[in-house]
C-alpha cells in the first residue's frame, strides 16, 4: 500500500521529524512511503490524479490545501479528510463549528473594518487573530484601539475573541486518533517542558473536537479560564513536538485506517447545533 506526505519545508530547515520518523517505521511495515512539498514543484492541476491509497497532509500553506483539494475531489483519501481541514484552517468556520457542538471557546466577532475593532477594543480587552491560520500563528492582544496599530492589513477579516484571563498554564493538546497529549504552549528560548496528565473532562473536550471536524490527527490551544479549559485554536496538522511516543502512535494510526482497524472519514459530520446553543455569529448580530 502507498501513502504520501504533503509537507511544508518553508517554516523549518527540515521536514517535521516526527513525521519523518513516522514515515521510517510505516517503511519498515512493508508500506511504499513517499512525501514531496508543493512548494518545491512544478504541478498541473488538470493532470493531478489520486495514485497512492493514502495522502497524509501535513502542511497549512495555501498551495498544499489546494492540492489536498484536488486530490480530494479525484476521489484521494487523506488521514485528515480536505473538507475537516479546510474547516479548521478557516478560524471563522472552526469557532463557529466548535461553539455549535458545544465545546467552550471565548466569545467571538469577525469583521474587516477597523473601525468597529477599534471600538471593540474600548469595552473590553480582545484578542486578534488572522482569519485563517493555525496554532501559533501572530495573535494581538488588544487593551486599547491603540494596540491595534499593529494590524499589518487592516482592510483583511480577522477573528476577535475575548481575552480570557489564564487561571494556569496554557497548554497545546495533540491527538492521534484516541490517545491525547498534553505539553505547555512553549516559549520561545525556553528549554521544553515534559508531558502533563490529561484529565477525564479534558480528554472528552480534545476527543470532541476531533468528532466536530472529523479529524483524527490534530492540535488544540487550550486556556484555563475561570470556568474550566477554553479552546482558543485548532490545527489540523500539528507537530508534536516534545512528544517522544508521537512517531509510533501516528504510524500505528495511519496503519490502522489503511487496514481497515479503524473507519475512513471523508467529509465532515453534518452540524447539529448543541442544545441551548447560538452560533458566534449569531450572537455578534443579536
């Protein structure tokens, strides 16, 4: 069986080595194991075509989503299926999925004029995050209008989300399909931190995250807020770093799905509105 790796090489000088570890032991498993990096090709999207049994995307770049799509649409299966990680790249999808399903996330606005951010801003301290993205990407946390002078496009949608006073240390889950990892959101310079327990209502919000988006490999920022923990972001190809049971659990995983142990997911479940729920968009309009 075939399995190939959409990687992006732009942020690191090399392929993430989790995944290049992961890809050692599906090799020495008996699987074909190829990976490439859209980047660095030159492809035609009319002659793109599914030739491997599985595609595993482990890339937030634009171009490696559209390729994902492509495939996707010519019938490839991924780990992550395109449509969950489209969603999840989205943040105005994803927080709109997450606060349906039930899974606590801070109240949420989106708009693209700065005038309305400026005025956001004098009631309350918000964060400002761009409109897609993933774990780790540049955040402003806003007090004042004037903290908002380092929007770099100001004309560009943005995701606003209140500002939750941290009751802990804030934490990056990572989840291979059931097994959930806990490590402190690192800092940089900092030397890395070891793994934490995951408690039992932690894990379920993780493991319901996953079922919203129909993902089975992903990463969560998460904040203890005064009410228990807030989901603040999702990333759909997450790198595991500082976890040194990640290769053989996401090999394990992969090999699973492509012998049948565990099911195909190709779209997304359909979004059913939690009880006593309203959208974030719903609620920005009221």
């Amino acid at each position: 069986m075939k399995i190939h790796f959409l990687l992006d090489q732009r942020v690191q000088p090399e392929p993430n080595a989790t995944f290049v570890a992961a890809m050692a032991l599906l090799a020495d498993q008996g699987f074909t194991v190829s990976r490439g990096i859209p980047e660095t090709a030159l492809l035609c999207p009319d002659r793109l075509c599914a030739r491997h049994d599985m595609y595993v995307l482990k890339s937030c770049s634009e171009l490696a989503l559209s390729v994902a799509a492509v495939l996707h649409d010519r019938g490839g299966q991924f780990l992550n299926p395109y449509p969950a990680c489209a969603l999840a790249q989205n943040r105005i999808t994803a927080v709109s999925r997450l606060a349906a399903a039930g899974v606590p996330v801070p109240r949420s606005w989106v708009s693209a004029d700065f005038a309305m951010l400026c005025e956001l801003a004098l009631e309350q301290p918000v964060v400002v995050k761009p409109y897609r993205g993933a774990c780790g990407a540049v955040q402003i946390v806003a007090h004042s209008p004037d903290d908002l002078a380092a929007i770099p496009l100001r004309d560009q949608p943005v995701l606003v989300q209140e500002y939750i006073d941290s009751r802990g240390p804030d934490l990056r889950i990572q989840v291979i399909g059931e097994e959930v990892f806990a490590v402190p959101v690192p800092v940089a310079g900092a030397a890395p931190l070891p793994l934490l327990s995951v408690d039992d209502p932690l894990r379920e919000i993780a493991l319901r995250c996953g079922r919203v988006f129909g993902l089975s490999v992903y990463g969560l920022d998460v904040i203890e807020g005064p009410g228990g923990p807030v989901i603040v972001d999702v990333d759909h190809a997450p790198g595991f770093a500082g976890i040194a049971a990640a290769p053989a659990a996401l090999a394990r995983h992969i090999a699973d799905v492509l012998e049948g142990r565990k099911p195909v997911v190709r779209h997304p479940p359909t979004l059913h509105m939690a009880p006593g729920r309203t959208s974030f968009l719903q609620a920005a309009a009221a």
